[in-house]
C-alpha cells in the first residue's frame, strides 16, 4: 500500500533514494530513545516483533532498518521514487517523534489530526514487518526459513549471542513454560541454609605454595628409655620431703641463699628418720657439685638451729639434732673410702674402658668433694681442731705400707681448704708443720730402685701446697668461683679504678687467700669475746685484715684511708710488728708483690702510723737469715732493693739506716752487693735525684764503708768501679 508523507524535521536516512543531496540521520535525543524502546518491548511481548530487534541490545539507527527493508523489497523505479519524495521530507519508519519533533527549517509546526494519527499506525505496523524482513549483521545473522506462518531466527553458526539470550530472558522472566512447570530445587543431603552472605569470588593474589616437608615414618626419632622421667603425684612421705628439697636445692646460689634458707626452715620435719633423709638430700647435693661446696656450708651452718631436736632412740644417747645428723653422715662418708683405688675385675668386666674410667673419675671427685666440705664445715667452727688432726693421720699417718696417692690427694684437698685459718691458732700451727713434714717426706720417698714411689703429678702437687703455705696461702684463682652480686660488683668498681689509673686489669685471675673463715664467723675463740667485739663493733686484727687493707692501698692508693684502716682496730707494739712481719714475709716470697709491698711499708712509715723502730724489728729475722733465704727463694733480693730504694727516695737525708744494721756487723761482699744494688735501683726509679739522695746519707755511707772495709776516699773509687 502506498505510505501517506508526514511532514517532520527528521532529515531522510542516507540508505534511502533521494532526488536532493543526502543528509546525515539526525542523532535522537534520550527522550525519543527511551519511548523507542518502550514501543519494542511491547511489541516483542505480543509476539509482533522479530526476535532480532530484541530491545537495548539489536537497536539500530533508523536509516540502517530503512536499509535493511530496501534491501529485502524489490527496487522501485527510480520515477515512482521521485513522485514519493517530491511533496515533503519522508519520515523514518519505526521512528516516533512524539515529545520533541524536530522541524526542518522553513515548516510551521501543527497539530496533528485524526487522520494523521490513523495513519502513524499503519506506517508502524508496516515498519514492523519490514524490519522483520530485514537482513542481520553477518556474524549473528540467522538464517530467515518460512515455515508455515512462522520465521526461524537460528544462526547459521548455531550459537546465539549471550547478550540476546539475555534480553529475552528478561522479557518473558515472569511467564513459567509448560516443560519445566512441575520442577522445583531441594537442599542437597547434609547441607544447612546459612544466612552467610555468598563467598567473594574475585579473584585473590596467589600465594606461594609451602615446600612439602620430607615424609617420616610413624616412629618417633628419639625413644624414650626404660628409665625416663615421668610426672608422678607422690604417693609417699619420703618422696614428697625428696621432691621439695631438691626443687629448692636447684636454685641455690650465694646471691638467693637466705632464700633457700628460709623456705627449707619451713619444712616441716616430724621425726628424726626425716631430718636424716633431708640431710643426706643435701649431703649428696653438696658432694655432686662441689663448685658449691661453700654455699652449701653456709647453707648448713644457717640450718644448724632452724630444725628441731628429736629425742634419742635409746636413752643414755644425744639427742638427734641437725649438726649431729650431718657429722655423722660426713664421718660415715669418710669411712667408707676405699683402701686402693683399683678398679675390681667384676667393674672391667662390666665397664668397657671408657666407662671404667669415667667412673672412676666420679668416685674421686666425690671423695675430694667430701673433703672440701669437711674443711669448709671446720671454717664455720662446725668440727674442732682434733677431728681434723684424726682425719690427716688416717689418710698419711705413719703405718706399715705408704699411703696411696688418692689419700695423699685428700689431705692436700683438707689442708689447702683449711691451711690459713690452721695456720693462724697455736694447736693449728703445730699440727701444719706435722703435716709438711710427713707431706715432704712422701715427697722424697723412693722405693729400692731409687725410683720416687709416688708419680710426679703427687710429688707437684705436693709441693703446690708446700709453696702455697710459704706464700701465706695466697693463690691466683680463676675469676669463675661462685659470688653474689654484691661481690662482683665491687671487684668490678676496683677494676676500673685500676685501668682508670693505668693499672690494667687482670681479666682472667684474681689473688685469693686460701682457707680463709668466712667474715660473719668470729675468728677469736675466748668465751664471750666474740659477742663482745659484735657488740661494740671492734675489728679483729689478725692476717687477713692486714692482707685486705693493704689490698685495698693497691687499688685506690689511698695513703689516708691506709693509715685510717690500719689505726682503726688500735693494735698495741707487738701487734703492729707483727702486721709488718707478715707484709715482708709477703713480699719476700712472692715476687711479682714486691715493689707493691715496699710502696705500702714505705706509706706507713710516711704517715706516721708505725715507726723506724717497728720496722727494724720486723726486719731483723729476715735481714739474719737473708744469705740463706737466697738459696730457696732466689727473688728475695729484689724485694730488698725495692724496699731500700723506696725509702731512700721518700726520706732521702732523713733514711734511717740502722734499720739495716743487723745485715752484719764485720761487713763482707754479700752485704756490699746488695747494698751497691740498692742504690742502683735508687737510680733506676728516681734518676740522678735518686742516685744523689742515697749518696748524700751519712749513715748509708758510713754502713758501705763497713761493708766494703774501706775508707770515705776510697769509697768513691770503690763506687765508679761498681758502676756507680
């Protein structure tokens, strides 16, 4: 049927046969675009709209769907075109202006008529059929089949576009097909609703996978023994007491040691069968670790009256208390020592070699861990003087065979724990001397070869202690003994006011006197003296404090705080010479304290705190027997030439050189040398001051006169061929 033209300001679409020059199709406004769509979702659900113009998706441009029809209808003579196209612009099919029409220029806009509206109807349906019969883009073109009164929209390729697929869904989502009417969807067996939302699908970083770790086998690598231990509830007495003392014991150490003190006090022990067990707990601790041997001795000594008195089992005996318990399990300890030290042919047979002697190592650490304990529980005034001499006869006593050397090695452990405080009491002093005596005659006994009979780790050893009495019983000890904090932190003030004085500091040893009584144990034994000396707050002298004051000296080289130390406990005469006699004896024996000992003798002297006449009593047993000290401690010289020297420089003029007489009074060539050495170490120290200061003495000069045997003009000569 032929289409009635309306006039509208849509420019024809450049697909179209026109007579004029072509026009581009205008571009619609979102309006217009919106009722287009409006109008193709209607007709798509009646069913009058070719499944290819699906709405948003396959919406194309006015002039393409003009096309499109041209395309598919057969071509009208170029004529009846003209006469189509000649009265007014032709309006686009399916295209509907209805709230903003565009007028070309030039038109008069008018109202539209009924029969204008009749016939926008007929040109939208016939615009419908058309597009229906409009060819589709190649790559989802279907293929357009007649069958029947219907049209097939299948692709060639067979694949829908998902797009269209999905428009079409929308459209008809409310309408339930007949196939699928009866079906509905269950949970799956075992499945719950959650009310979680959907887990987040997007896409994460990937992480790098772990490295599969090598496969093991079911067995454990490391099986436990027969003898492991397990967690047990206790089921007895004993094993509860033994659980709770050794716990304390583990933690023990001299800075936590009222601690542990304490809260063993608070154990509570009811008969005398218990106190035994506790104490051989702590007994056998103390042998096991003799690194602790002497805070396990304070330990006892402050449990010796926490623990109470049981009553005997038989009458006419001692009642059971702490320290009696402990001596007898230290005396039943000691009389158990083996007689020989061999292992037996049953131990080789059931030890391999290397077990034998690990355990034979063990039984002699024990042993020598018995004795420094019994030594330490002497110091703390637990055992007398007697019991000690018993134990040293049993050991190296005088009998029909030698002694074997672990004996020997015991009683070197006993007086080495012990030898000062011994040395230092009448009874003590005689027993000491017994015992080098019989220690230095095992020394020199040999068999009849003329072999030594003891090895020659028994003969040093020997003689270790030996030298170690001579030298007052100080003894370079490792820095690695057990202290408190307290104690390290003065030992490291002292340190560093050495290095700050360019000292040094001796990193790795440290000089210790050996068997020393600790400092809270009254070292006199009068009755009542040391409550009265705690009372008033008195000092006892004795070698010890000398030894620490002057210590003291060495560090700070404080000559007040010296001369305050020393005057502080008020010695008499004889006790001031007997603190000097025990400074030389120090410096005479032990070289590398020599110049300190002459500087602390000569600060003394300076302050005024002992006298010329002290010191020439002090020396005169050394100067007497000088000459033959000289053949077994060659270094006693040069403590001489130090002392001399230092007092020669501090006084100059005003030496005293009497202190010297009692060298000799003939004179004779020793005296003349160690004199002319002295002067050279004057020279040595203090340069051609000091060297003027000891030749401008008159008593110096009159005492080489009578040592050389000469006279004051031929003394110079006698000088110039010293060296002098």
């Amino acid at each position: 049927q032929p289409q009635q033209q309306q006039p509208t300001s849509a420019a024809p679409s450049p697909m179209l046969p026109q007579t004029g020059p072509q026009q581009q199709a205008p571009q619609m406004q979102p309006q217009q675009m919106m009722a287009m769509q409006h109008e193709q979702m209607l007709a798509m659900q009646q069913g009058t709209m070719p499944m290819g113009m699906g709405p948003m998706g396959m919406q194309m441009h006015p002039g393409h769907m003009m096309a499109m029809q041209q395309q598919m209808q057969p071509q009208a003579p170029p004529a009846a075109a003209a006469q189509t196209t000649s009265h007014a612009p032709v309006k686009s099919k399916g295209v509907k202006l209805k709230n903003a029409p565009i007028l070309r220029e030039g038109t008069v806009k008018r109202e539209p008529k009924d029969d204008d509206k009749a016939a926008d109807k007929t040109n939208k349906a016939d615009a419908k059929v058309e597009q229906a019969r409009s060819p589709i883009p190649p790559q989802s073109a279907p293929s357009v089949e007649s069958r029947g009164n219907r049209l097939s929209l299948c692709p060639d390729n067979l694949q829908f576009d998902r797009l269209l697929m999905l428009r079409i869904w929308r459209s008809h989502r409310n309408e339930l097909h007949t196939a699928v009417q009866g079906l509905h969807t269950n949970l799956r067996p075992g499945e719950k609703v959650s009310s979680q939302p959907p887990p987040d699908k997007r896409p994460r970083p990937v992480e790098p996978k772990p490295k599969p770790k090598p496969k093991t086998s079911n067995e454990p690598l490391l099986k436990p023994g027969e003898n492991a231990y397990r967690v047990t509830e206790p089921t007895k007495r004993e094993d509860e007491l033994e659980r709770r003392v050794r716990g304390l014991l583990n933690k023990i150490c001299p800075d936590n040691l009222r601690t542990i003190v304490d809260r063993l006090a608070h154990i509570e022990l009811h008969t005398a069968d218990e106190l035994e067990f506790v104490i051989r707990i702590i007994f056998g601790k103390a042998l096991a670790e003799p690194h602790y041997c002497e805070t396990y001795a304070d330990m006892v000594f402050a449990l010796r009256s926490r623990y109470p008195e049981f009553p005997p089992e038989r009458e006419g005996e001692k009642a059971q208390s702490f320290t009696r318990v402990l001596l007898n399990t230290c005396q039943e300890e000691f009389e158990s020592l083996p007689t020989s030290f061999e292992p037996s042919d049953d131990e080789r047979k059931k030890y391999s070699p290397e077990d034998l002697q690990l355990e034979m190592k063990k039984r002699k650490d024990k042993i020598l861990a018995n004795m420094k304990f019994i030594g330490n529980l002497f110091l703390r005034q637990l055992l007398a003087v007697k019991v000690i001499g018993q134990v040293v006869h049993d050991l190296v006593g005088i009998k029909e065979s030698p002694p074997e050397e672990h004996m020997i090695e015991c009683v070197c452990e006993l007086l080495q724990a012990i030898g000062h405080t011994l040395d230092n009491t009448k009874q003590g002093e005689i027993l000491m001397s017994q015992f080098s005596a019989r220690l230095l005659d095992l020394q020199r006994l040999s068999d009849k070869d003329n072999k030594k009979q003891y090895s020659k780790r028994i003969q040093f050893q020997i003689q270790g202690l030996l030298d170690l009495r001579q030298n007052g019983w100080a003894k370079k000890m490792f820095k690695d003994q057990p202290k408190s904090k307290e104690e390290v932190r003065k030992e490291a003030a002292a340190e560093a006011k050495k290095q700050a004085k360019g000292g040094g500091a001796d990193v790795l040893f440290a000089m210790q006197i050996q068997g020393a009584r600790p400092s809270y144990i009254d070292a006199s034994k009068g009755p009542g003296q040391g409550q009265r000396q705690r009372r008033v707050g008195e000092l006892v002298w004795d070698q010890a404090y000398v030894k620490r004051i002057c210590q003291y000296f060495l560090d700070d080289r404080n000559g007040a705080e010296l001369a305050e130390h020393w005057s502080k406990p008020q010695p008499n005469s004889n006790q001031t010479k007997q603190g000097l006699e025990w400074l030389l004896e120090i410096g005479f024996n032990d070289k590398s304290k020599a110049d300190n000992i002459a500087e602390t003798v000569t600060e003394l002297l300076s302050r005024r705190v002992i006298s010329w006449e002290h010191l020439k009593d002090a020396l005169h047993p050394s100067l007497d027997g000088l000459e033959d000290m000289v053949i077994d401690v060659p270094s006693c010289l040069d403590f001489f030439h130090f002392l001399f020297a230092r007092l020669v420089l501090k006084f100059g003029r005003d030496f005293n050189a009497s202190i010297l007489s009692s060298m000799g009074h003939e004179g004779g060539e020793f005296q003349w040398s160690l004199l002319v050495r002295g002067i050279k170490k004057c020279q040595e120290l203090g340069g051609r001051d000091g060297l003027r200061k000891a030749l401008d003495n008159k008593e110096l000069e009159q005492l080489l006169c009578k040592a050389r045997r000469c006279t004051e003009g031929e003394l110079k000569a006698a000088l110039r061929e010293s060296g002098l």
